[in-house]
C-alpha cells in the first residue's frame, strides 16, 4: 500500500518529502511524492567537495534544501558507508571525520529539520522494493550499486538487513569494489565485456554467498545495462534498477516515513 500521510494541522497532502542522495563523487536531492515514486520537481545535483569534511557537506545539504522550499517536514539522507543509529562507520569514500560522528543529530542540528540517516545502498533497496525492479518481490533480494564503490542491500521477504557491505569482499589482491565498480571501470579504461566479466566473478561470489531469488543491478550505470548486463553470467534472475539513480534519493525519503 502506497503512503498517504495528511498534516492534521493544514489538511495539506504530507506525501512529498526530500531525499538527498550523498555520494562520494555527487550529491543529489529533489523532493519525493510517496505515493508513486516519482520526482515531485527537479532534482538538483552537487559535486561532493573534495574535502568532504561534514561541515562542508552540510554546506551543500543546506543548498539542496534552499532548492526546495516549499517542502518542509523530515529529510532523507543516504550515506555511503555503514550507518548505525545515525553514526557513521567505516566510509572510505569520505572524509575520515565522519566515522565515529552522530551524523543524524549532527545533520538534524546544522539543517534544523530532522534528519533520518541510512546506507546509500540500503536505500536504494527500500526503493526498488517498493517502487521498482524487486516490487512486491519476497524471498532474498540483492540491490546493488554500481559507482564509485559498489553497495549492496539485501531483503528478506522485503525487510532490509542493513549495511551487508560485500563490496568490500577480498578479490585479486585488493577488494570487489576497487576491482569492479564503475570507477574502477573507468580508471583502466575497461570495454563493456571486459567489465561484464569483472561483474561476472563479483556476483558469482555475491550468489554463492547470499543465495539470493533476484539480483537488481543499479548505479547510475544501469541506463547503460544492454552493454554489459546481458554478459555478466550469474545462474540468479538478474535485472537493472528501474529507480536507476534516483533510487537513493527515493529510498531515503521514504524511510522519513518508517
Ligand atoms: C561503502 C558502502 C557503500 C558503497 C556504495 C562502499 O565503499 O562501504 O557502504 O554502500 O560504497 O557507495
């Protein structure tokens, strides 16, 4: 059942919120209509500073947020590295001063909204499960992202199992993520089926470990997935992301509402 929320106070629809995709190369955010899924306007994006200190990524935030001022109430925001109770663990694609922070209070302070934290990948499998490729789907489910690292959100009858970070799996002297994400494509230049066999081994691992009933491959690379999806061989019923790279966006706005 699709979310409907009312403010009691205004009688107005309550059903749009933001999500704000942080990412290690971009940051992302729009405001969510709930009940579908969709963008409820533009979606704004940022480069993530290069020094992404959490005060200069609060900075940016507070940008995405001016963008969107009609909409008030709680904020989504992904992270893309393990967040526990609003606390940040490893996250090597950040800067190292946000491990160890209370992000959600430090975030909920410096925004003055509340501010409801999850794993990017996490997200993006909340989305898909309620809106795209693993709709309605049961059983044990694997969203990835494919990016600057590779994140994984595994479902079990729809209910998330957060921070699985197999991107960090151990493969050919370095780790899955460093050896197969898009930015590892695009440092050595790899073609589509060189890639796709780099895929093939990441998730021949993924599978024998998880046994999953669906594999959703997503990442801003999925638009591309007739280049390398139909090459990667898995045994594992494997789709891209339909969410493609909203999918985090939509996943956190979202849990403003669990
Ligand atoms: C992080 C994950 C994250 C993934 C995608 C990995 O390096 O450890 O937490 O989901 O990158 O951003």
């Amino acid at each position: 059942m699709s979310p409907q929320f009312t403010s009691k106070a205004t009688g107005a629809r309550d059903d749009v919120r933001i999500g704000i995709d942080f990412g290690g190369t971009g940051i992302k955010g729009a405001a969510v209509d709930l009940a579908t899924g969709e963008l409820a306007g533009p979606k704004r994006r940022l480069d993530t500073p290069r020094v992404s200190t959490p005060d200069a990524v609060l900075a940016v935030f507070r940008e995405v947020l001016e963008f969107n001022p009609r909409v008030d109430g709680p904020v989504g925001i992904t992270v893309p590295g393990i967040v526990a109770d609003g606390v940040i663990g490893r996250a090597p694609n950040i800067h190292p001063d946000w491990v160890g922070l209370d992000a959600a209070a430090f975030l909920t302070e410096g925004l003055q909204r509340e501010v409801s934290l999850i794993n990017d990948a996490d997200a993006a499998a909340l989305a898909e499960h309620r809106y795209g490729a693993a709709a309605g789907r049961n059983g044990t489910v694997l969203v990835t992202t494919l990016g600057t690292g590779i994140g994984a959100g595994l479902l079990r009858d729809g209910v998330l199992v957060p921070n699985v970070e197999v991107g960090h799996i151990p493969m050919h002297g370095t780790e899955a993520e460093k050896w197969a994400s898009t930015s590892a494509r695009e440092l050595v230049n790899l073609s589509w089926t060189q890639w796709a066999e780099r895929l093939t081994e990441v998730y021949g691992l993924f599978e024998r470990i998880f046994t999953p009933d669906l594999i959703v491959v997503g990442g801003g690379v999925s638009k591309a997935h007739e280049k390398f999806l139909p090459h990667v061989e898995v045994t594992t019923e494997i789709v891209p992301a339909t969410l493609r790279n909203r999918a985090g966006i939509v996943g956190c706005a979202l849990l403003t509402t669990f």
